[in-house]
C-alpha cells in the first residue's frame, strides 16, 4: 500500500521511514494518486488540517483508505486533531494517534492496520 504523508519539522517523515514502504510526501496538495493510500499527516495550529493536505484529500479521497496523524500532548484535546476532523469531513478510518516521530510501538500498530487495510482492499476489488 502507498503512504502518503505530509511532514512539516521532519516527525511524520522519520516514522514514514521507519515503516520501510513506498511512500510519496504531499508538497503542495495537487498531487495525484491511482493507488489506494494510507494518509499520515501532521497537525497544525491548534487542532487543524493542514492546507496542502486537505488539498490533497479533495483531490484524493476515494483512494484514502485511512489516516494517522501525529501532534504533541502538549495540546490536550488538540492532540493528532488532522485525523479526527479527516474523519469527521471525509469519513476516513482513523488508524492512530502518535506523537512526534512515533515510538516502535506506534510503528508496530500503523503496520498492522495496513496490513488489515490491505487484506479490506484486495477483498473489494475481488
């Protein structure tokens, strides 16, 4: 499965890294999958979706089979928040929560959701 992933200070890279899969990083929103794709983006401002990234899903979102995202708990309810408003906007399936760069744990559970959104998908298309 394609990772697509939008990464400001370099966190939500790292992980991307970390997860060892074929992976394209959103630049400015208008890029064009053909391929279904886990979205794994970071969150900004006080809870928000970043602009390139919601460019990206209008453009997108049929082949977005989930979302993760990353945030500090420093931010209370506004933790990882890109995940909950995609989800509440678009009807993505949020897969996780992380917080920075994400623990081996946290890599643990994103590769185990993608092999579970994998098996979804080839099951759909069958």
């Amino acid at each position: 499965m394609l990772i697509v992933y939008a990464s400001k200070t370099g966190h939500v890279a790292r992980l991307v890294a970390r997860l060892g899969l074929k992976s394209l990083r959103i630049q400015d929103g208008r890029e064009t999958i053909h391929e279904p794709c886990l979205l794994i983006t970071y969150t900004t401002g006080f809870g928000e979706v970043p602009g390139e990234v919601l460019e990206f899903v209008e453009r997108n979102r049929p082949l977005i089979v989930g979302v993760a995202a990353s945030g500090n708990r420093n931010w209370g309810t506004g933790f990882a928040r890109a995940a909950d408003v995609l989800a509440e906007r678009y009807g993505i399936h949020v897969v996780h929560k992380f917080e920075m760069s994400g623990t081996p744990s946290d890599v643990a559970i994103i590769q185990e959701a993608i092999h579970a959104l994998s098996g979804t998908e080839q099951r759909a298309t069958a």
